[in-house]
C-alpha cells in the first residue's frame, strides 16, 4: 500500500474518535448496539443448543418406543397361538 492511503485511512479514524469524544450519545449507541448484538447471537446459540438436546432426546424416546413396541405381539398372533394349543 502506498503511504498516501494509510495516512488518510488514520484520518478518517482519528476524525470517527474525535466525533464520537464530542457526542458521547453517539459511543453510547454504538457500545449498546454492540452489546445488543452480543446478546443476541448468545440467545441464539443457547436456544439452538436447547433445541439439538429436545430433538435428540425426542429420537431417543422414539427409538426406545419402537424397541418396545417390536417385542409386542398382536392380537391375532395371540389367536393363532390359542387356536393351535388346542383352544377354541
């Protein structure tokens, strides 16, 4: 990079704080909006943390549902097995 260009780039911030030490409302805003958006992608992240743990607990539930659902016997099994035991 050429001087010329990092001599204004050092301008423009020097003039941003100069700005922001003569309306301190305007560096208040500023750190509040930060803050805000801090806060924000935190809640984010905890409720997609909160929402992984409920799917994966929900999977498990149905996984354990199903294992003891395979392991039923149906009604007309029971018939069958009546019926060749020698019941009516």
């Amino acid at each position: 990079m050429n001087p010329g260009a990092m001599e204004e780039g050092v301008k423009v911030a020097g003039g941003v704080v100069e700005s922001l030490k003569a309306q301190p409302l305007s560096l208040a805003l500023v750190i509040m909006n930060v803050a805000l958006l801090c806060l924000l992608f935190y809640v984010a992240r905890s409720a997609m943390e909160t929402r992984r743990h409920e799917t994966e607990a929900f999977y498990q539930a149905q996984k354990e549902t199903q294992a003891v659902l395979s392991k039923c016997i149906e009604p007309e099994q029971i018939l069958e097995l009546l019926k060749s035991k020698g019941g009516n």
